[in-house]
C-alpha cells in the first residue's frame, strides 16, 4: 500500500480490509474516521441546508423488495450491455467524482484500479486530479469521460479529443452543475481545497469570455448563467465525436424526452447526489416516471443515496438499467485505497444477487416494477404475468 499522506487522513488507514467492513455501507461509517472532518463534510454535503441529500436517502427507505420462493435461479448473472458498455459484468459503476486525491493521495489512479480489478465500468471526472489519460490507461474496457463544457469551444474540443484518443468509449455531459452553491455544513468547517486537489485536465488559461456586470444586472442571468450549457452547445457537441453522448443530470421526464429525440445515447436520472439544486426531488423519486416517458428499451442509468445492493436492486425493479456509486467509492477509497473500493463494489454486487436470488429474478431483467412495493400502498398481485413462472 503506498504511504498515505497525513494532511487528509487523521489515521492512517488500514493496509488490508478492515473487519468492520460488514457490507458496503460500512465504508460511509468508517470513513468518518479516516477524512479529516472538513473534507468528510465537503463530500458527504450537498448544497445549501443539505434537503436534497436527505432526500436521496430516504426514497429508497420507502420500497420494499418482495421475496418469492421456489424460483429456479442457477443460470443467474448479472451481465447487461449498454451504449458504449458492450459487455458489462454488472450494473454498478463508478460515478465521475472530482478530485479524488481528496480522499487517497492515488485518487482516480487507484479508483480505476478497483473498477478494472472488479469488471466495473467507470466514468472519469472532468475536475479529476490525475491525468485523464493515465487513469484510462489502468481503467477496465468500460471507461468514459464525464465532460463539463469548459469557457470556449476550442478548450472543449482540446478536451474531447484527449478522451477519445485515451480510449474512453462514451462521453457524459454532466448538466446539473451550472450553479454550485456550497453545503451550509462544509462552510462552516471552513473547507477549502488543498493544494494537491487539483483539476489537472483542465486548461486553466481557457478563462470565460464574460463581460462586466452593468448596473442592474443579475449576478444569476447575466452573471454565472452566462456560461451555462444551452441547447445549441448540446447539438454541436453531438456533431463533434461518434462516440456515445450520454447526458447526466436529468430529473424532469420532458427533458429526458428531448434529449432522446436530440440523439443522446442515454441519460443519467440524477441530482449531483444533492449537489445541485437543494430542494429537487430524490433521484429515485422520479426514476418511473422518466422511464414510462422514454419507453422501455432506451437507456438510463441513475445514481444518488446508492448505499446497499439492496438499493442498487430498487434503482432498477423503478427503471434504470445500472447505477453510478459517488460518495461510497470517495468512502472507501478514503479507508483502503484501491482495495477498499475493489471491495466495496464487490459488496454492492454480492449484496444485489442477493436480492435478486431472494426476489426470483435471475437476470436484471426480471427485476421490474412488481418486484418491489411502496410502503404506502397494499399489495395487489398481477396474477396474469405471475402464471408465466410456473
Ligand atoms: C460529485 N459528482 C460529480 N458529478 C459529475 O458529473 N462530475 C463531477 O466532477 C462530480 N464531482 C463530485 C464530487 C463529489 C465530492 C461528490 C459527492 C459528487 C456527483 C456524482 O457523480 C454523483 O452524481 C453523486 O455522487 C451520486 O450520489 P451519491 O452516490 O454520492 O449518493
């Protein structure tokens, strides 16, 4: 294990796995330990009082899985394929999260490690802090680009044309980060990013070509929103790589709608993990309703409060084809390097087949709607599908 440096860690972490590692969601507890108090904050924060990411979290308390007996489930697997995903072991993937230096001084390099050690796919942030073409270099063979449309064009294009010649095999434009307003928490532990947490693909001579302020000017519309992606940036971006234009960040059921007619590969139902909007709905609430809007076969894949397999497994039985895991690898990454989010995604995928054996589906097909029930509603039993099984 390399020699982890004490600015981030109050201890060191361990070399090997913790034994208090029980499942993956111990790696959130443990973490606690191993960051330093105001860069845990930064990372499990959101924004503003933090609404949204409480949200996230309690949406999933709100399903149950049902259990069914006697289904024969030994040709199980957990395989699945998607736009720039031909062939993945499983559907649980590493979400882009910056600066992950914050958490190990490996970062991205031994996030990557993990992802290929465990046939996950992994997207790259644009703000992470190893070169994006040496993290591919070490990623498994689903490795895509999470792209933040930079200040001109041209930076953009710089940007883009590095991740295709790396190898990545999807780009992802994330479009729920225009407005970043801190977590009221992590203020107030006075974080501040340190000096080895830096954007290094970033072109820090691309400034924004904003003009001054006028008197009576919005600091929000003519201000930040001055150099927010519109959807003419989208159409151009499409014209510029084959590579598959996923979009992430998407809530509303017609926004998925658009993008699907604009061409985009798929969309990732997500709030930032409560990072953008304080106060927009768990990503888990609106997940049906953008998958009734979209049909069945196109592609979407959901992040935000996945904690357990047992998340993972409601994220899909409401519609997402896989889930993207932030604050969990940053956890585990923070506890054991490399190996702790090996482990920690090798938990999530046990804990999924888990609930798949028990909830008699074999494939991540047959895990739909019926397979999980509000807790609110009584259970009503759809006995013309049921009478497939037997
Ligand atoms: C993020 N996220 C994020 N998303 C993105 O598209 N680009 C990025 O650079 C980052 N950076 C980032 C940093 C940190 C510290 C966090 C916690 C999150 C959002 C991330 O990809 C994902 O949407 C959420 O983290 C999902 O919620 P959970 O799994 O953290 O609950």
């Amino acid at each position: 294990m390399p020699n982890l440096s004490s600015t981030v860690h109050h201890i060191p972490p361990s070399t090997g796995l913790s034994p208090e590692v029980r499942c993956a969601h111990d790696y959130e507890r443990l973490a606690e330990r191993c960051l330093a108090a105001p860069t845990h904050a930064y990372i499990a924060g959101g924004s503003g009082h933090d609404t949204t990411v409480a949200a996230n979290r309690a949406a999933f308390a709100a399903w149950d899985i049902c259990p069914r007996v006697l289904a024969d489930v030994r040709h199980g697997h957990t395989r699945l394929a998607l736009p720039g995903a031909a062939d993945l072991a499983h559907p649980v993937m590493l979400a882009p999260v910056a600066y992950q230096t914050l958490a190990h001084p490996q970062g991205e390099m031994a996030s990557a490690q993990a992802a290929e050690a465990t046939h996950s796919g992994m997207l790259v942030s644009t703000l992470a802090s190893h070169q994006l073409e040496d993290i591919a270099r070490l990623a498994g063979p689903v490795r895509w680009f999470q792209l933040y449309l930079q200040p001109t064009r041209e930076a953009t294009l710089a940007l883009l044309r590095r991740a295709e010649a790396a190898g990545y095999t999807a780009i992802v434009l994330t479009l729920d980060a225009s407005i970043q307003v801190p977590s009221l928490r992590a203020l107030e532990t006075g974080f501040r990013l340190p000096a080895h947490a830096v954007a290094v693909n970033v072109d820090p001579q691309a400034m924004p070509v904003s003009e001054p302020l006028r008197e009576g000017h919005s600091r929000i519309f003519q201000g930040v929103m001055q150099q927010a992606p519109r959807w003419d940036d989208l159409d151009w971006l499409l014209a510029q790589t084959r590579l598959p234009v996923w979009v992430k960040g998407v809530l509303h059921p017609n926004d998925a709608r658009a993008l699907q007619a604009r061409g985009v590969a798929g969309v990732v139902v997500s709030n930032h993990g409560g990072r953008g909007l304080d106060g927009a709905p768990a990503s888990l609430r609106m997940l049906s309703a953008v998958r009734e809007t979209v049909g069945p076969a196109w592609p979407l894949l959901f992040d935000g409060g996945i904690r357990s397999g047992a998340d993972v497994f409601k994220a899909l039985a409401l519609g997402a084809d896989a889930v993207l895991v932030g604050r969990l690898q940053m956890y585990a990454l923070s506890v054991a390097g490399a190996l702790g989010v090996a482990h920690m995604l090798q938990l999530l995928r046990d804990e999924l087949e888990i609930c798949m054996a028990q909830a008699g589906c074999a494939t991540l097909a047959d895990i739909q709607g019926d397979c999980v029930l509000p807790l609110t509603t009584v259970f009503q039993a759809r006995i013309t599908s049921d009478a497939d099984h037997h």
